[in-house]
C-alpha cells in the first residue's frame, strides 16, 4: 500500500529524458491551479542513489517549484527489475 508523504523538493533528481519533455505552459496551469486547490495528486518517486528519482508527475513538481515550495507530497514506490 502506498503512503502519501512530504518530500523535499531538493532530493528530487529528475532524468535527463524526461526534461525534454517539460511543457511551460502546463507548468502555469498546474502552477494557478495548485494556488487555488493545493496539491491534489501526489508525485511518484523511487530511491536513487543520492536522494529520490522522479518516475511520475515532472510537471506538478516544476509547478511547486515555480512556486518557490520547499516539500512536494508523493509515494514512493520500490521498482523492480524485470
């Protein structure tokens, strides 16, 4: 069972491929939507070596720290080899 909790936003290392990815104006959106409603979805991360790996939710954590928080909310899930 996953538990939600805080994670610093400073630990999170997000991989280079999915930087490319990054959508600005989706960061906004999520961004004015996350000051009116807070964080609604947690992020998912996995350990990494120094700190957590971002697996899901890049944008809503860019939108948080386009904010200037400090913590996300997220689960932290075990990946497993396949």
């Amino acid at each position: 069972m996953l538990i939600k909790k805080p994670f610093p936003i400073a630990d999170i290392r997000v991989p280079g491929k999915r930087k490319k990815t990054l959508d600005p104006i989706k960061v906004q959106e999520i961004a004015e939507d996350m000051l009116e409603n807070g964080q609604l979805t947690p992020i998912r991360l996995r350990n990494g070596k120094s700190g957590y790996v971002l697996i899901e939710g890049f944008h809503r954590l860019e939108a948080l720290r386009a904010l200037g928080e400090d913590m996300v909310d997220g689960y932290l899930v075990h990946a497993q080899l396949h």
